[in-house]
C-alpha cells in the first residue's frame, strides 16, 4: 500500500509558498487517497533546533504549525499528525544510517555548501567559524532520510528546492541495503509540487522563507485581508511598460502573474494571465508612460483579491483552533499530537525491529 510522508519545519506560521508547495498539497492528497492510503505529516522539531532561539518560542511555533495544519483541512483520524520528537525512533534511525552515509555527497549538497560559501566569501574559514558551523546542519539530510525511511514511505511531496535531499535519501536506502545485504529499507519516491517556488514580495531573487528578517517579504496564512492587500501592494515590481512573463529578467512580477495564474484557476497559465491583463482597456488606452502603473494595479488588485477568498476559511479556522486552545490551555492541541504520536511510534516500529535485526542490535 502506498504511504504518504511529508514534514514541515515549526520555524514560524506558514506562509503562501509553504502553503502552495506543501500544505494545500498535503490537503488535496487526503483527499484523494484510497482507503488504504497512509497519509503521515510530521512538525519537525528536531530539524528545527539547528538554529538557536529564545527560550519559549519553540514551543509557540510548534502549535502554531500544528493550528495551522489542522487549519488547512488535515484531518487528525484521517491522517498521522505528530512532533517528530515524539518519536525516538527518527534519531535512531539517524544514527544507523549516518554509519554507510558518504560524507563526500553530504559535502555536496547545495544548502550545506551555500552555508559554507557564505562563510568564505567572509574569509571567515578559519577556525572560529568552524567552530561556528555545527554538526546538525550538515547532518540534516540524514535525520530527513530517517523521517521518511521510518515509516516506509513510498511517496515524499515537496517543493523543488528539497529534490536534492530526496535524492539523498535513496542514496541512503542504497547504501543501507548493500551493507547489510538486502531489501530492508524502502526506496521513497518524490512528489514534486506543481507549483513553482514562491519568490520573496521584497526580493524576487530569494525565496518566500518564514526565516527572512523582513516580515513584509512573506504572506502568511494568518495574515488578515488588509495587511494582505498591503503587503502585495508592496511587493517590488519594475517599470517596463508592458506586462509580460518572464522569470529570469523579470522575477517580481512574474512571481505575482505564476500566483494570480494558481489562484485564479489552475488552467490558466501565467501567459493567458498576461494575455488577459494586456487587453484591459485601461492598459491598452494608457498612455506609455502610465501602462506599467496601470496593468500592476490590476495585477496586483486581482491577487489580494483571490488570496484572501482562497486563505478565508482557513483564517478563520485558525483563529477558532487558537481560541479553544486559549480557553483550554491547550488540551485539544495536546490531545491531536498524542493520538498522532501513539500512531506514528506504531508506525516506525514495524521498521525499527527490521533494521535492528538486520545490524544486530537490540536483543
Ligand atoms: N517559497 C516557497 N515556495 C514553494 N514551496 C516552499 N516551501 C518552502 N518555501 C517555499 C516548501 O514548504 C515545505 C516546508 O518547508 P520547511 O518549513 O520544512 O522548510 P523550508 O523549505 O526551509 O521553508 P521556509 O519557509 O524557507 O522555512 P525556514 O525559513 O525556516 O527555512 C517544503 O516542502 C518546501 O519545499
């Protein structure tokens, strides 16, 4: 039977391309699931301490994720819903399979390798920053290997930029297998999102991320219609007169065409959207000087537009999930995790006595 994985970071509430390229995906994929379908969703809290923050706020994001996870629609009986240190099997997993990983492709994998440059282009490799570099974020494809291995998935949906650790994930099913001579972990396959990556409002070159500084780079799922529409007013553009698609030279709004085309209906492409916006009369009797304002007005109109049709239910049922949890102390939220938990340690057992029989260990 297929089995169904994907986590997510408890880094900050989502924001619209975490949404388009995992939440929304996660949504649909329950929806259509046979019966005997395996759906698992993990909030990867362990993921999430590569990076140090302030006491308390680990805490808050993870039921932050978690609201909004239930917000988008994923149904806790439906689908396994769980703190991926609830279950200790994940780190063990790890350390098993960090023994046949290569150091030589971690080495190569893009996000340890733009950490590393960033630190040379500040001819800072000596041994401070060494020493500032830790283990873990080298390490990370590992502990996300051992996520998915687990639990036997076979299908992994993510955004394009995880493609990579994905890869590195059936290298490790690889290696795993060969040392220890047979079929005992699962090659998962990935599931790319449809979706093209959702460019920063602020800086069309980067990524929308929950870590960038600036707040106003991102649309999150709890923002209300008004910063929505603010935000989306803000989002850094160009003056060219005519509206066209092209994501190389002009990224900003192209970023905002690809989500006007995903939001306005899936079979448009973001070429009919500039087809569309191009035989406005208000864009095609604007003079050459006042086109580019006015084809970005509509644009950016329509968008807000859709954005917050699509995102108010959801709104709305975040704000009721963390009501209740205020009112309760956050029972139900506490219940969900549990009941998931309980299931996901089910879940990465049946693999556990697998791999421990397969090196030896255990009794
Ligand atoms: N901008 C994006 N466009 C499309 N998909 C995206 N994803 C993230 N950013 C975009 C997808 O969201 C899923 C969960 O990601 P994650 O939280 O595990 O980590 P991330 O990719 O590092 O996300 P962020 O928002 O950038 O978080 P921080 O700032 O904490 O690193 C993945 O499937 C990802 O592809």
């Amino acid at each position: 039977p297929k089995v169904i994985f994907s986590g997510i970071q408890p880094t900050g509430i989502p924001h619209l391309g975490n949404y388009l390229g995992a939440l929304q995906q996660w949504k649909r994929m329950q929806d259509e699931a046979s019966p005997d379908t395996r759906l698992i969703f993990c909030i990867v809290d362990l993921h999430a301490i590569t990076v140090r923050r302030d006491r308390g706020l680990l805490a808050q994001y993870k039921k932050e994720m978690l609201a909004a996870i239930l917000a988008v629609g994923i149904d806790p009986e439906r689908s396994t819903i769980f703190y991926q240190s609830s279950v200790p099997a994940h780190s063990e997993l790890q350390w098993i399979l960090s023994c046949t990983a290569s150091m030589g492709y971690l080495s190569r994998m893009t996000q340890w390798k733009s950490k590393m440059s960033m630190a040379e282009d500040q001819e800072l490799m000596d041994k401070k920053v060494l020493r500032k570099l830790k283990h873990g974020l080298f390490s990370y494809p590992i502990l996300q290997a051992a996520d998915i291995l687990v639990h036997r998935a076979t299908h992994v949906p993510v955004g394009k930029d995880q493609s990579q650790h994905l890869e590195f994930a059936r290298e490790c099913v690889t290696n795993f297998n060969a040392a220890y001579g047979g079929k005992h972990l699962v090659y998962p396959e990935t599931i790319l999102s449809p979706q093209k990556r959702v460019m920063s409002l602020r800086d069309p070159h980067k990524k929308m991320s929950k870590s960038d500084p600036d707040p106003s780079s991102r649309i999150l799922l709890t923002d209300t219609p008004s910063e929505t529409t603010t935000k989306i007013n803000r989002a850094i553009t160009d003056t060219i007169p005519h509206i066209s698609y092209d994501p190389d030279s002009r990224p900003g709004v192209s970023n905002l065409l690809s989500l006007l085309s995903h939001f306005a209906d899936a079979s448009q492409t973001p070429q009919d959207v500039v087809d569309m916006i191009n035989s406005f009369d208000e864009v095609t009797s604007a003079s050459e000087g006042t086109r580019n304002a006015a084809a970005m007005k509509y644009l950016k109109g329509k968008l807000a537009g859709r954005i917050n049709d699509e995102l108010g239910g959801v709104r709305e049922r975040y704000a009721a999930i963390m009501g209740r949890t205020e009112r309760d102390g956050g029972e139900y939220l506490r219940e969900v995790v549990e009941f998931g938990g309980k299931k996901a340690r089910e879940s990465a057992e049946g693999t556990m006595e697998i791999v421990r029989a397969a090196v030896e260990l255990g009794i």
